[in-house]
C-alpha cells in the first residue's frame, strides 16, 4: 500500500522534468494523503499537469472511512479485474513524486514513519490510472489511483507492498494509448533497491494537517519519540 507521498519540487522543476504545462499555482507538497487534490499527467492530456483527486472522494461515498481505502490497485491484477480493467486500458496516469512514506512497526502500539526516494531526491513517476465521475450535484470528478506491486529490499523490511516506480523512458508509453498491452505489464515492475534511499523522517509526518519541509528531512530514530532532532 502506498498511503502518503511528497512531491516538493517548484513548478518550474515539474514543467521541465516532465515537459509538461502546469497552468495555475503550485505550491510544493510534503505530506499528500488521500482525498487531496494534487496534480497528474493523463493519457488524454499528456502535454499538461491535470489535477485531480486521489483516491474515492468523500463527494462519492457515504461512507468516508470506505472510500478512503480505493487508493492503490494491485499492479498483478489491473487488467483483470472489472473495476481497474477499462481504467488500464484507457485511463492510465503518471502521478509525480519526489519520495513516499511506510511506517515501521516497532511495538504493539508504535510505528516509525520512513521516507524513500530516488537516487538524491530526484523527481520520478508512480503509474496510475484514473476515472472520471459525476457527482449527485451533477459536478464531474476526476480522481486516480496509484499501482503497487512486490517490495524491494529496501522497502519490504518495512511493508509488504510498494508503489509502482516507472522508469524513465517508459512515463511515454504508459500515457501512450496505442501500447500494446502485453509492454504496459512489463513496465509494472519492483524499482531496483540500488537507486533508492530510505531514511527516518518526523513523527509529525503522521498528522495530515502538518505539510511543510521539516517534515522530508531525516531524524534519529533515537529521537522519534523526542526533540524530532534534525540531520541535514
């Protein structure tokens, strides 16, 4: 599962990075969680940023505990399953990040939050896919889910699932409609453990409402619990 990501570069590093246009403000982000709405790269738009809401939406469900678990989709069964199926077919998304977070048990009642990224924080894409939806006031939605599949090294000390990395040269082709589907499941691998960083991060990353830089810098595990004493 992948629940909470950051995506702290400018606009300007995110135009050029993904040679898209991104129209409006940005502000840069620490702490993405579900139901915020945060920008992405569709295959129906792919020279521009959209934004769009992760995950089910509180305007889509009565249920708002329920509707914050659509998130992810198991990269292993996008294409065959009937609620993903025509969404990887012909809705599939780049969602930008520079890093995500796992939380490490360590207790009964304790966890410690992780950050990983790539290489030195560098901007990447998780593959997504997303939908479209019509409200009861009859206003029309967008939101997006994130593909995850087997953790690496790095990450399955930590958690049993990870987000789908795209390489590079494959972000074209999975917007691209006309990839044969047989290539777009070859693209949904485990990021290699090698180009990847992971270091502890402030507690505070575990409240939604906290979005600022301290919370991307790494701590001392042995302050977790303390001061939230700062490295870098």
């Amino acid at each position: 599962m992948c629940g909470r990501y950051s995506l702290s570069k400018s606009k300007i590093e995110l135009e050029e990075r993904f040679q898209a246009e991104m129209l409006g403000e940005f502000k840069p982000r620490y702490n993405i969680a579900p139901t915020q709405l945060v920008p992405v790269i569709t295959s129906d738009s792919p020279k521009g940023f959209s934004f769009f809401y992760w995950g089910i939406t509180p305007d889509f469900a009565k249920n708002k505990p329920v509707s914050q678990k659509f998130i992810n989709a198991k990269a292993e069964t996008v294409n065959q399953k009937a609620s993903f199926k025509n969404s990887f077919v012909s809705r599939r998304c780049l969602i930008p990040a520079d890093g995500f977070y796992e939380w490490k048990k360590v207790g009964k009642k304790t966890k410690i939050p992780y950050r990983f990224t790539v290489k030195e924080g560098e901007a990447f894409a998780f593959a997504g896919i997303w939908e479209e939806y019509e409200n009861e006031a009859g206003e029309t939605k967008h939101t997006f889910l994130i593909l995850t599949t087997e953790p690496n090294s790095l990450v399955s000390d930590i958690h049993d699932r990870m987000p789908v990395i795209l390489a590079k040269e494959n972000e074209k082709k999975w917007l691209d409609k006309y990839t044969p589907e047989n290539d777009l499941l070859s693209m949904l691998k485990t990021y290699s453990a090698d180009t990847m960083l992971s270091y502890t991060v402030s507690q505070q990353v575990n409240q939604i409402k906290n979005d600022n830089p301290s919370l991307i810098r790494k701590t001392s595990p042995m302050d977790q619990f303390g001061n939230y004493t700062l490295f870098g």
